[in-house]
C-alpha cells in the first residue's frame, strides 16, 4: 500500500462523506421549531435547563472503567506471545496486574465505587 493508495483513499472519504451531506442537504425538507432544539431523552420533555452538574462520581467510575478496559487491551498481546517469550513475561504481567490491583484497592478504599 503506497502514497498513491492512501491519498486515493483519503479522496474517497472526503467525496463520500461530502456527498452524504450534499444529498441530505438538497433531498431533505428541514424545518426550524423550538422543539427539534431541546434535549431528548426517553421521551420525557425536560423540565429545567440541559446544562446541568453531574455528580463527580459518574466521571470516576467511567475513569476506573477505562483503565480495567486497556488494561484487557494490553493482556491480549501478552497471551499471545506468552510462551515464546518465557518466565520473564510472567513475571512482567504479574507485576503489571499487581500495580492495577493495588489501584483497584485505593479506589475500593476512597470509595470510589460505590453507586450512590
């Protein structure tokens, strides 16, 4: 795959996506009203403003959830190569499950997991 492909494809997702957006302009008949503005969600029309402060703790439960997600990212390369590479991968990945382990616990402890 050389420069003339990737340029090829680069010409071909910006005639795609502008194409998409060229139909949708000329075919569909939009419409301006208050409503399309609001926020939507589940079918219950809002009752105050869309902008408001989440609770903190959303933010690091979504956090936690990401590292324990790359952490599986970065263990499906390991069990690939794991016996080609030997002890010293065990130890490694031993070390590396250990380290987000003890993260685990500090979040356990500062309560950072409860749900309320």
């Amino acid at each position: 795959m050389g420069p003339v492909s990737l340029i090829a494809l680069l010409i071909a997702a910006i005639v795609f996506s502008a194409g998409g957006i060229l139909v949708g302009k000329i075919l569909v008949k939009g419409s301006r009203n208050p409503q399309k503005g609001q926020a939507y969600e589940c079918g219950i029309p809002t009752v105050s403003s869309p902008w408001q402060q989440f609770n903190v703790g959303y933010y690091l439960f979504a956090l936690l959830f990401l590292i324990f997600d790359v952490e599986l990212v970065f263990l499906y390369p390991w069990a690939v190569v794991v016996k080609q590479m030997g002890m010293p991968a065990l130890f490694e990945i031993m070390v590396f499950i250990f380290i987000l382990f003890m993260g685990f616990l500090y979040a356990h402890k500062k309560g950072a997991l409860k749900w309320t």
